[in-house]
C-alpha cells in the first residue's frame, strides 16, 4: 500500500480552461480513453461508488483511476486495493480540478494504457462545476442523508452532469427524502440527466449504472 | 415570506483579506456583537441546526442571520419563519465568503440592532475555510452520514474550528460512523476544538451547544 503514486499537480498555464478542456477531449478521443469526471459533497460515497464500479467492469475495461485531494490518501488506498491502476493528485488545497490538472494526471496514469479512465474530483459541489476537466462524461453522486433539495441550491452542478447517481437508498426510512420531488428538481436543472438511484454499500442499482456506463464507454472507444 | 431581503455581495475590494478581517472583528467588537460562522458540506443541516439555536436563544439575545447561498433563496425562507431578522447573501457563483463580504451583510443586518449574528456559510468543506470572515469564533457541523474520517480528508477546514457539532446522532446505528475515531482526528487537527455531537431534528445536545454559545456570546459582548 505504500506504493501510491502522488502527483502534485501544478496551476495551468492556459488562460482558457475552456478552450483546454476540448482540447483533451480531442487527445482522449485520438486515444480511444474514455474519462469520467465524478463529483459529489464530501462523505456521499465517491470511493465506495468507485470500488463498486471498478468491481462491475474492471474485466471488460482496463481502468486507471485519479483520486484527486486536497493533501490526504486516504482514498487512494482504498482504490490501490482493487488491483486497478491508480495515482493520487494532491491539489495543494484548491478546491477543483481544471483541465491541465486532469491531463497532468492522465499522462502518469499512460492513456495507451487506459480504455476508462476515472477522476474522482475534490469533494465539493460549487467549484469543480464551473471548471471542464475535459471529461468526455461527468458524474455526481447525490446521496440520501444531504437531502433532495440540493438541486435548487447547487444549480450549476446539476446542469453540468449526465447522469446522477442517488446513493445511500437503503437509509431512505430514516430521513426525509422524497426521490420523485429530487427527480422533478434534477430534471428543472437538466432535462436530459439520467437519474440512477443506487446503493453502493449493498450493490444495488450498480448494474444499472454499469450498464449506462458501458454504453457510453462503448460508443466513446469504437 | 416574499419579504426576504438579497443581497448581491460584491467581491472585495481589499488586497488583504486577513488584515481587513481583523478589522471587522474590531469593529464587532466596538458594537458589542459576537459573529458566528457556520459552515459544513452540503446537506449536513445547517438549517436546522439553525432554528433549533435560534429557538433557544432567541429570547436572551437580539439575533440576525445572514443566509448565503449561490444563488436560491430556500435556506432564507425556513430561517425567516423563526421570527428573526435575516437576510440572503447571493454570492454570485463565488464558493465561500470573504471578510468584506460579511461586512456587506453585516450593514444590511444593522449591527446595532444585533448582539448576535450568524452568517451561514456556502456549503462547502474547502474553500471557506480558507478565507477568514471576521467572525468571533467559527463552527462546523459534521452529520453522521459524511463519515469519521472527514477531518483527514478536508485538514484545515477541522484546524480552523473553535467548535465541531457532529450532527444526526439519531442515526448512527445505520452508518459505520465511530464517534471516538472521529474526536480524535479532529483533535490531531485542532487540540483545542470543542466537539458537541447533536440531532438537530430531535433537539438532543442543543442544550450543551446554546450553553457554549451563550458562554462566548456574553464574554464578547460584555
């Protein structure tokens, strides 16, 4: 375990992120790699999610996976132990990634060698939704206890995500979470969002989102 | 409830936020109000927690909150119904606030009117704590469902804490959440740190959190 790569990765030099971020879609495209950027609040269940998913497909898909923080491995640790490739990104506390950062990241991960890549962004659901990370999907786990009105008070993050992963579903008799009113607030943000309710630590729903994710990996790599 | 007052802050104007937090310190001081700010990730409820400490003491001390959020006002309305004067801070996309931004509401407030203001921070467990607002002491708030290992995860926001309120006791039979792990890495951050574990929903613990406010509220004040 002692074995993590740490890059500390370094401000861009590019003065648009935008212009940036499409440019390493182009370099994934040309590489056939197809990056997930999933975000979410600290504590929704990122890591578990992620071991999960690379559980789910890590015998179709040769996955690398970035676990950005601001200086801790915790995570890291976790991922190193599924037998995936990994590296951790300390940010040196910023609060996001941009799209220089991610590709810093990419190019230790070795893009020939990687069909899915993943970054697990900062937890934090204000600033890594304002900067393209050049993904060719974004992600973002919404889970139970944080309740189902985060959409109307984080509106960017929710309209910048493909698909939304509701997680902790098995806590739900305990608090007050009303699925189809966070469905409705999604969808006010962004019409076209795929709502996955799912829980990582029993596994349910993980198929689903298994599925839409190799649809989507599928069609990126062809 | 459509008499809420928003305030669209302005990004500051000073060089030095440190230096101009000091001076808004000052300046509370010189009116005898005691400034609290609250922060957390989102959806570990603030809110609530709120309205139950506004409950509390609302008849010993003449409070005001300032309510900041991106851009909804849904936070304002709940904290409006209790009766005390609040207003909403717009941060305008900006992820924390920052001294001068406090002091915008502060005068929209009327410091004269209140001995005890709240600012309830953006939710997010990275960037405000990295810019001081001038309060008189700051608290965070960590639920139960975020997990123990949150002060590992996000340092200085645990450093920067005179208080720690571990919120939705009422649910940690559900969760892998170890109460004693969880004060001692807060305490690798901050010795100092004064931990009350909470339910905000049920009102359990808020009794010792009012007694630690009033506590500070009155050796400010006096």
């Amino acid at each position: 375990m002692d074995n993590i790569r740490v890059i500390e990765v370094k401000r861009s030099v590019f003065e648009s992120n935008d212009q940036d971020a499409e440019r390493l879609r182009g370099e994934l495209k040309e590489s056939k790699t197809f990056l997930l950027n999933l975000m979410s609040s600290p504590g929704s269940g990122k890591t578990t999610t992620l071991t999960r998913t690379i559980e789910a497909l890590k015998d179709k898909y040769r996955i690398g996976v970035m676990e950005a923080d601001i200086d801790s491995d915790v995570d890291a640790k976790t991922i190193a132990a599924t037998g995936v490739k990994s590296i951790q990104l300390h940010t040196g506390g910023m609060c996001h990634l941009d799209a220089d950062m991610t590709r810093q990241g990419l190019k230790e991960l070795g893009l020939e060698d990687v069909d899915f890549a993943i970054l697990e962004n900062v937890g934090n659901l204000v600033c890594p939704a304002e900067f393209d990370t050049g993904s060719t999907k974004n992600a973002m786990i919404l889970s139970v206890p944080e309740g189902h009105d985060k959409p109307l008070k984080y509106p960017l993050m929710f309209s910048i995500c493909d698909v939304v992963l509701i997680n902790k579903i098995d806590v739900m008799p305990y608090f007050d979470f009303d699925l189809e009113k966070c469905k409705e607030y999604i969808h006010m943000r962004n019409p076209k969002a795929k709502v996955i309710p799912i829980c990582a630590k029993t596994g349910e729903g993980i198929e689903e989102w298994a599925k839409w994710l190799s649809e989507n990996i599928d069609e990126s790599i062809k």
